[in-house]
C-alpha cells in the first residue's frame, strides 16, 4: 500500500508537488491523472486492474472522480456516509 500511497501524493513522479495535486481536489485529480496515464502505481507493483481495489469516498468529492476510468481500471466506488 506504500507505493499506492506515493503514487497519490506526487502523480506526476515529481518530488516537488504541482499546485494542482494538492489538498483534497488534488488527491482526486491526481487518481484521476495515475489512471489514466498509468497502467501501475510503479514499476514493480501490479496492474492496477489486476488489483481489484475497493475506493471510499464522500459524497461532496465523487463529482471531482472520473467513475469511467475506475469502472475501466476494475476499481470499486463506495461512497462514506458521515
């Protein structure tokens, strides 16, 4: 999970983070940018689709989530009820 959680925070394989993966919104962009960009969080990990990952979410973000290219990379979307 380390290097799904790398992967998140720096999309770009950048050590400086770009303005548009910060905060919140950037987290969800930077999904956004691995899935469709990437096919594997990094060269040694597995097929994202192979995964079968299960994503939680809240509701006020799940607009910010392209569902298409989760639905396409075998990733389940779960909303979190607060």
């Amino acid at each position: 999970m380390n290097c799904q959680n790398w992967r998140i925070r720096w999309p770009d394989k950048i050590r400086n983070k770009s303005k548009k993966f910060k905060l919140d919104t950037g987290r969800i962009a930077g999904i956004n940018h691995i899935l469709l960009n990437d096919n594997r969080w990094t060269k040694s990990s597995q097929i994202i689709k192979e995964q079968n990952l299960k994503l939680k979410i809240r509701d006020d973000y799940r607009s910010l989530l392209k569902l298409d290219l989760c639905s396409s990379n075998n990733i389940m979307v779960e909303n979190i009820i607060l």
